[in-house]
C-alpha cells in the first residue's frame, strides 16, 4: 500500500463499483431467468433489475476493488491472483442481495431471499473476472515482482 497514489484506488473502487452496478443485476437476471423471455423485453428488464439491485452491488463492487488492489501486491502470477479474485466474486456475489436487504434496507424481506444467493454468486464471478480484467488492462494492478526473492542457499 505504501508508495502508490490514492487515485489510483479511487480508480479501481470506483471502475469495480461501476461494473459490479450496471452490469452485475443485469447478468443475474439473465442468469435467474434462463434465456426464458423474449428478448425484447431485456432492456426494461435489465434497468428494473439495475434499480433492485444496483445499489448495494455497486458499494460491494467498490469494496472487492479495494480489495483485488490490496492481493495484486501479493500475489506474483495472474493465476493466483485469478484464483483469489473467483473466489472474492462468489462470495461477495451471493452476499450482494442479502446485503442489500438487511443492512442499507434495500427492498423488500422476504422468505425467499435467500434463493438468489446462487445467482449473485455467479454474477459476481462473471463481474470479478471482467474487473480484473479491465483492471490490469488499465494498469491499475501490478503483481509483485518475484525478481525481488533472494535465493538462499
């Protein structure tokens, strides 16, 4: 953490919180709905599922920026810092409209809440891997240089 400028992680918070916000509901309602509607109901669909859940996946989507910045200083390949980033997607996914419920008070309590645990899980996953993708596309994500080890022998 030291040495870097706080913009660029106002920069990863916000891409990340962007994402997770705009596209993250909208892959979950493809993916709740199964390709089952026709398609020219997805527009209006997926702005009514950026309204529901938008909000808390984009404060969810800042934080899993936050933290995908943190790990890449710790992790030396794209591989492992890949395998890091899925497993934060899924559970910060599945989190996502629990969260949005029962702390910020975002829709309504109801009992089946809990089956779109699955759902945001997925989409979390999908939003994650685009983030670390766009994220290392712009630089925002160094590795760890593993230069810096020093063999002993």
């Amino acid at each position: 953490m030291a040495g870097l400028p706080k913009v660029e992680w106002w920069k990863a918070a916000l891409l990340s919180g962007i994402v997770s916000g705009l596209i993250g509901p909208g892959i979950g309602f493809v993916v709740e709905m199964r390709f089952a509607l026709p398609y020219i109901y997805l527009p209006w669909l997926w702005f009514w599922a950026v309204v529901a859940v938008g909000p808390p996946a984009f404060v969810l989507g800042c934080v899993g920026g936050i933290l995908l910045k943190a790990l890449s200083a710790r992790c030396a390949t794209i591989q492992a810092l890949s395998g890091t980033a899925a497993a934060l997607g899924l559970i910060l996914g599945g989190v996502v409209v629990p969260f949005g419920v029962f702390v910020l008070g975002w829709g309504a309590k109801e009992k089946g809440l809990l089956s779109f645990v699955p759902t945001g899980a997925i989409a979390g996953l999908v939003c994650t891997l685009l983030i670390l993708w766009l994220l290392r596309r712009l630089g925002l994500l160094p590795l760890r240089n593993s230069s810096s080890k020093i063999a002993t022998a």
